[in-house]
C-alpha cells in the first residue's frame, strides 16, 4: 500500500562559486600559480598583470579604468551574489586534520637546474643479464623473473606461480627446480640482496657476500638460524645457544644493522638526490629591529583582473538587445564568463583574507614561540581557540592548517605544529602536551638501552615530575613520535 505525505527538511546546497572557494583556500602557496594558469586556460575572460611583482602608476590608473567600466556591470550582476567564506560550512564538516598536534626571495627566479639520471635500477639489472653466460631459453626465464621485481629488489611471487604464468602466457615449459637455479643467478646480480623473497634472506644475500671474518659468520648464523630471536630482540636466548661473548653479539648485530633492507631504494634514491623538492612558506614573519611582522608569500599570486575587451564585449551585445538567437547566446557566453572571472577574483582575495586572518590569531595565541623560538613556550591549542578568535568555522581553520607553512627567525614550520592538546598537571597547571612528548622522548633517550622502559614505567616518571596520565596516553604519545615499545629498543 502506498503512503504519501508531506515532509518538510531543511538542506544547504553549496553553488560552484562557494566550492570554489573551499577549494581555493585548502591550496597551498606553490601549487597557487598553477591553479590560477588552468582557470585563465578556461576562462579568457580572466586576465593576469604582466608586472604583478611591483606595479606601477601606469597599471594602477588602467585597473582603476577598468573597474569604472565594470560598474555598469556590477550593478546588474552583483547587487545579491555577495557571500562570506564561513557561511558555506557546516559544524561536522571537517577534513582529516585533527585537533592536536602530531626560501626563496619573492624577487627570485625559480629556475630549475638540469640533471643527468643514470639507468633505472631493473635498466641495470637487464644489462647485467646480458653478461651472464646464458642460452635463449634461460635467458628468457631470467627476464621473466626480472620482470616480477619490485622497485625495492624483492621477488615477491612464488616460484610456482611464476612458472605457471610462463607455460600459460609463453606457452614455454619450465620447471621451479629450473627457477630456482635461475634465481640464484639473478641474486648473483648487484646490489646485493636484489631477487630475494623475504627480510630475511635479503640480508643474508648481502651477508654471505662479505669478507668473511668472525663478525660476519656470527651475522650469517644468527640470520640463518636465529632469525625469529632476532627480530624479537631475544638476545640472552642468541648468547646462550652460540656460547659467544656479548661484545661479539653486539659486533655481529651491528654488522646486521648496516646491511640495506631495501636494495632496489639505492637507485630510486640516487636519482632523487637530483629532484629535491623544497618548501614554500605559506606566510613569512620577520623581525624587523625586534618588532615582528606578518604577511602572506605573494610570490604566486598575480593580480588578476577581469578582460576589459570582455566587458566591451558584453555592452556592444547587451546595446544590441535580444534581437536575434546568436545574439542573445553571445550575451549569455560573455556574461557566464565575466561572472567566472570574477568569481575567481573574489575567491583569491577571501582566500587572503582568510588566510592572514587566521595566522595573525595563531601568531596572538602562540607570541611567546614566536619572540622566543623556545618551544617549551608553546601554549596548548586546538582548532576551537582559533576559529572563536577569528569568528570562523572550525574546519575553515582546519583548512587554512592543513597543508600550509609559516617562514619564521627559527625556521620553517607546518601549522600544525602549533596545535596541541591541553593537559593539567597534579598541581591543576595546564600544559602542552607538546611539553610532556618533550620529556617522554628525553627519558626514552637517556634510558639503559639494555633495559629498555616499558609505558608502565614512563607513566611513573612522569607522575613523578608532575604529569598524572595513563599508559594508555604515554603509548599514544610514544607512537606519535615514532618511538617503538621498549621490547624493540633494546641493544645488546
């Protein structure tokens, strides 16, 4: 049976105008000028300054010029299209960043230095191949396995699939006996470890290929026969089952330690040395005879204006009226274009305003830091104290924090940096807990690496020194900084 009824619900719907201001405030400043390229490719009617970097009187008058002739236009088209960023935003509308914490001259050129970039790591492989004593029918098998390789020099499939994929796809018969005897040629290749199908015997490849000394045998056994103990760090049971002194052990897993997990990286990582990828600050602050400043890096924002040879355009057609088909589509085109163009120019100078809006708050907020550099300085903060002071939503901080970096006397920093959670010392202090990783990781630096600490016993320091919290929290903390369990930090 049908039942039909009236319902009434309320939506907010976000026109293109309002996501393209979302989008234009989450780009970072290097990927700016990019973005303003592809909507002038899309848009003609969008024209940037040629001198944008210091514009003179000339270009001042003539955009002055300009928006006189845009009055007209303005009157018609946006007398009820203005909008504010915060409005398009709803409360549970938040990217991933969370609520606590985890240079160029602006004159300069940016000009990219040319590099030379030798073969690829499987193009060095294949050439090796071709120096090995081997028949057609070999050689293919060989090939093949190369082509199963991955980029850090494992061999992760097994014999048997491989060669089922050879008698399928080849229609060529092969044997895993055949494949393995092939395998050990290609693991004869440099770098060593290449062709390996586990951790472990990656390091055993590049162990056995050393000189042969006492350390190195003792490394060799320990990777051969006590692999399980070892990455477990059980190294009382490896001392008792090879009757060796500790200072051998720690010889032999120190040898261990220098061996490279990922041998394919060498090459991938040679030709990046080349392609190194730098920072562009988001803001600079700087410090001018004591007294700090704030301003966003311009560097990539052109000034833009909409096309005057539009807005001509745009009245001849409009004089003409709607007289005819093509005439009345000419209006339509130039108007859907100029309204895009100026969208987009409001877009950029919200995505400013914004933009400063915020670091300024942050700037107020975190004074100490900045006037210090001292980072026991900083305050507790999350994205609620922010957006109250600047009057904005909270994912809108949350986007203008992500992805952006601020150029200050100490160094280059992500926003993110700033914000932290806020906890309360046994003396009812509230703190940083950007203070309290500080001394987790001190005390983690400083323990007897023999006898590692366990969360249980850090949570106890730190009750000591004043921070009462769980061990559940210490374990939190202790993953946000990239530390291990205590299990794992241990050294012989």
């Amino acid at each position: 049976m049908l039942d039909q009824k009236l319902q009434q619900k309320l939506q907010q719907k976000l026109s293109s105008q309002q996501i393209q201001v979302i989008k234009m405030l989450e780009i970072p400043t290097m990927m700016l000028e990019q973005r303003i390229k592809e909507e002038m490719e899309e848009n003609p009617a969008l024209e940037i300054d040629e001198q944008f970097d210091e514009p003179n009187d000339e270009q001042s008058h003539r955009d002055d010029d300009d928006r006189d002739d845009d009055d007209d236009y303005d009157s018609e088209r946006d007398s009820d299209n203005e909008f504010t960023i915060d409005d398009y935003f709803n409360e549970d509308e938040y990217s991933n960043y969370k609520f606590k914490d985890n240079n160029n001259s602006g004159n300069s050129d940016n000009k990219e230095i040319p590099f030379s970039v030798g073969n690829s790591f499987h193009e060095n492989l294949y050439e090796q191949l071709s120096l090995l004593d081997l028949n057609e029918h070999e050689m293919f098998v060989a090939d093949f396995i190369l082509g199963n390789i991955d980029d850090e020099g494992y061999l992760r499939r097994d014999l048997e699939n491989i060669c089922d994929d050879i008698m399928f796809s080849q229609n060529l018969e092969t044997s895993e006996k055949e494949l393995q005897h092939i395998l050990k040629l290609v693991q004869s290749l440099d770098p060593a470890g290449v062709g390996a199908r586990d951790l472990q015997e990656c390091l055993l490849l590049q162990i056995t290929r050393k000189h042969k000394t006492a350390t190195t045998l003792t490394a060799a056994e320990i990777l051969r026969n006590y692999y399980p103990e070892f990455t477990k760090k059980h190294y009382d049971k490896i001392l008792q089952s090879l009757e060796i002194e500790r200072e051998d052990l720690k010889d032999a897993i120190d040898e261990i330690m220098k061996l490279n997990p990922k041998p394919g990286n060498a090459y991938s990582d040679a030709q990046q040395k080349g392609t190194t990828q730098f920072i562009t600050p988001d803001f600079i602050i700087e410090d001018h005879n004591g007294k700090l400043s704030i301003h966003l890096h311009a560097r990539n924002e052109p000034e833009l204006h909409v096309s005057k040879s539009y807005i001509d355009m745009y009245a001849h057609y409009k004089q003409g009226g709607e007289k005819s088909k093509s005439n009345k589509e000419a209006v339509q085109f130039i108007q859907q274009k100029i309204d895009g163009a100026k969208w987009f120019i409001d877009a950029i100078k919200q995505r400013k305003n914004t933009l400063l809006n915020t670091m300024q708050a942050i700037f107020s907020y975190q004074k100490a830091f900045f006037e210090t550099g001292d980072e026991a300085r900083l305050k507790p903060m999350i994205l609620k104290d922010i957006a109250e002071i600047v009057g904005l939503d909270v994912s809108t901080v949350s986007r203008v924090a992500n992805s952006k970096y601020v150029q200050t006397p100490y160094g280059i920093f992500q926003l993110k940096h700033f914000f932290s959670e806020s906890m309360q010392t046994d003396a009812g202090e509230e703190v940083s807990s950007r203070e309290i990783k500080a001394i987790l990781q001190e005390n983690i630096e400083n323990e007897n690496k023999q006898n590692p600490f366990t969360d249980e016993q850090l949570a106890e320091i730190l009750k000591e020194k004043g921070y009462v919290i769980a061990r559940r929290t210490v374990a939190k903390y202790r993953e946000q900084l990239g530390i291990p369990v205590g299990r794992l930090r241990k050294e012989v």
